[in-house]
C-alpha cells in the first residue's frame, strides 16, 4: 500500500481497536473496501511498515497478489481507493 493509502486508512479505523483494518474484496469486476474490526477467517493480513491494516478475503488474493493499493479523497472529501501493478 502506499503512504497515502496507509494515511487514509488510519484515518478511517482510528478509534475501532487494535486489530481493525479495511477488508478488500475484489468481486463481480469491483474491488469493495469495507472496514473491519479484526480479519476474518482466511484472510491474509497485510500491514503497512506504519502499522495500518487490509484484510484480503481469500477469493481475492491471487488477483490483488501483485497490485498495490493506493487512495485519494475525491472533492467531497470522500476517500477513494484503487488498486494498480507494481
């Protein structure tokens, strides 16, 4: 993930806990970013070097194995997340 990604997802989980992350989800062509208070069972864990966490569901993995997540927040202030190759 990138340090802005790290930035917003620290952003959106701050106060839910230690184990809290955002659960990704890529599924019918749309990646789903949720959040979550722990991983749920099977899914990787992926935690940036700052310590902000993404749960990927198990279905997922092989498609965003070899991407990277990164994040904007549109004019409204609402973040928006995207993944991209490496």
């Amino acid at each position: 993930m990138t340090p802005v990604a790290a930035a917003v997802i620290r952003e959106l989980t701050e106060g839910e806990g230690p184990l809290a992350g955002l659960r990704l989800d890529f599924a019918d062509g749309d990646l789903h970013v949720t959040r979550a208070a722990a991983p749920e069972e099977g899914d990787e864990v992926v935690t940036a070097d700052s310590g902000e966490r993404v749960f990927v569901a198990p279905e997922s993995g092989p498609y965003l194995d070899d991407k990277v997540l990164d994040a904007r927040k549109d004019a409204d202030g609402t973040p928006v997340f995207a993944v991209s190759g490496r």
